[in-house]
C-alpha cells in the first residue's frame, strides 16, 4: 500500500553484562551504533510526524523511508538508544508497556530473565513441574501442534505455550521462579523497564511512544473486551505525554480481525506487525528485526551521487 514506510524493530539493546541479565538474544550498543550508520548510508530514516503526514496525505514519504522502532520499554532504550539516535540527529518510536512502578513481569520477559540464569531445558522442566495435570496435557499438546508446524526459532515450540494459551497460570509460576532464583521480580521489572522519568527524557529527547499494551499478551488470544482493556491501557498512558493520534505495535505481532477497529476508536492511526512482508494497510505495517543476522541486506546501497 502506498504511503507506508520500511520499518526496523529492536528490542534489547545491551552487553552481555547488563543487569538485570536475560537470555532473550539481542544487539550491543556498539553493534546497534554500526546498524544505524549503515542505515544512514542506505536509507532516510524518518519519524512519526513524518509517517503520519503520509498517512493524511499531507507530505509523501522519501522512496527510501525507513522508520526505527523500538519494543518493549525495555532501560536499554535510555541507556544505550536515546545517546545513538540523539547523537545522529536521528528519531524512533518506542513502544512501551503501560505499567506502573511495582507491576510483575509480564510472562515473556520473566522467560528471559530465567533465561539469563538458566539453559532454556532447565527453564521449560521448572515450569512444566508445577503445572497442574489438566495443564500440563495442555501444555504439551500445544507444543506438539507448534513443533508440527516448525518455527523458525526452535525455542518458541515451549516459550509460546506459556505466553500464549497457558498465560493465566503459566504467569504465577514464572514469576514465583523469578522471586526464588532472583529476588523480588516487581524489583527485576522495575529495573528492567523504563521509568516515568526516562520516558519523559525519551520524550524531551524528541522520540514518540508508542501503545504496547499493558501486559503484553497475544491480543488474538484474548476475548474482545480484554483487547479493548489493553488499548485503553496505552492509551491513557501515552495522554500523559502527547494528545494523539499515536502508533501502537501489536505484542508479538498478533493482530486480531478487530484490531483496526478497536485501535481506531482508541485514537490510534498505525499499527506494526512483526512480519516484515506485511504492508497491507495503515493497521498492519510489517516490521524488519534488528537482532535477525542479514537483515541490513533488505535495504540496497545507495548508488553514486
């Protein structure tokens, strides 16, 4: 569709030391910072206000646009983002969470957490011992259904289960792992997820946030009115900062058939996927990952000037 733009997601952006630790796979700040002047040299990054004019059809987009996103809100965003993009004169959008100081990990980045300590076999074997019976057949029902239809990250086969259809229990277990192997996990979260006044900075600093939901579920599992609840949830959070109307990206990249509307009617004018063929509409903007090796051949060298 005309008047959408290339875009590019991150998430953890950190060394290998950064606290709290997590196993979720990333990019340094050093590798990050060669990612963006390698974008420089092949594309015009552009922002939000520049998306949304073409979305108006007020000011068409540069043929090589490219948008810098960022999920999650995620302290590597302050810490090792906002210095690189300011120092390059360079904007993003960061779409962050809509929590409070002292709220619990969601489920999925408890996983990464555990993952920071543990190997992904011993996390999974700790989760499924104290799931009950009746959950347990349903885990491992799920898991044959994924290993069936065989992702591209072999992890996903017994990390979505969790996230996904066993959400509601897996939730207490995964966090209750946290509290036992870590320490208080709402202290893990806080320390993991930007704070009101980094979100602030990021927001001085000339960045746009963005809506992520609250507690990063997979929307197209959950009924319709807890999809309206998590909208609302960014939503509120993001008038706190700027009047709309805002982007939102989807958790996951799962967009329910009720997506457009609802995000619509919630003040919202785009939303991303996580699929980076997907162009369909202003609701289903597919992203490129910047932790997938390659990913910068997407992109072609300039010619001579």
């Amino acid at each position: 569709m005309a008047g959408l733009p290339s875009a590019v997601m991150w998430h953890y952006i950190r060394s290998a030391d950064a606290l709290p630790r997590t196993g979720y796979h990333g990019v340094t700040p050093e590798a990050f910072e060669d990612q963006l002047d390698a974008l420089s040299e092949r594309t015009t990054p552009v922002g939000w206000s520049a998306i949304l004019a073409s979305l108006e059809g007020t000011s068409p987009l540069p043929s090589d646009a490219v948008l810098l996103t960022f999920d999650d809100g995620l302290v590597d965003h302050h810490r090792a983002v906002l210095p690189a993009l300011l120092a390059r004169g360079m904007s993003g959008i960061f779409f962050v969470l809509s929590r409070r100081r002292g709220d619990s990990l969601t489920v999925g980045h408890a996983l990464h957490v555990l993952l920071g300590i543990w190997s992904p076999e011993r996390v999974r074997a700790e989760v499924a011992d104290r799931l009950s019976p009746a959950d347990s057949v349903r885990y491992r029902s799920a898991e044959r259904e994924l290993e069936g239809a065989a992702p591209e990250d072999p992890d996903d086969v017994w990390k979505r289960p969790l996230q996904r259809e066993l959400a509601v229990v897996a939730g207490p277990i995964v966090r209750g792992l946290v509290d036992a192997a870590i320490g208080p996990e709402t202290d893990v979260a806080d320390a993991l997820h930007l704070s009101p006044d980094q979100l602030r900075d990021l927001v001085d600093g000339g960045m746009t946030l963005g809506g992520h939901g609250r507690t990063h579920p997979w929307l197209d599992a959950l009924d319709e009115e807890a999809r309206h609840d998590e909208i609302a949830a960014s939503a509120a959070l993001l008038t706190r900062y700027r009047l709309g109307p805002w982007p939102f990206a989807y958790p996951y990249g799962a967009a329910p058939p009720s997506a457009p509307s609802l995000l619509g009617d919630a003040g919202f004018a785009a939303a991303f996927t996580t699929n980076a063929a997907e162009r369909s509409d202003r609701f289903h903007i597919g992203r490129v990952d910047g932790d997938d090796p390659g990913w910068l051949g997407s992109f072609a060298r300039r010619g001579p000037a």
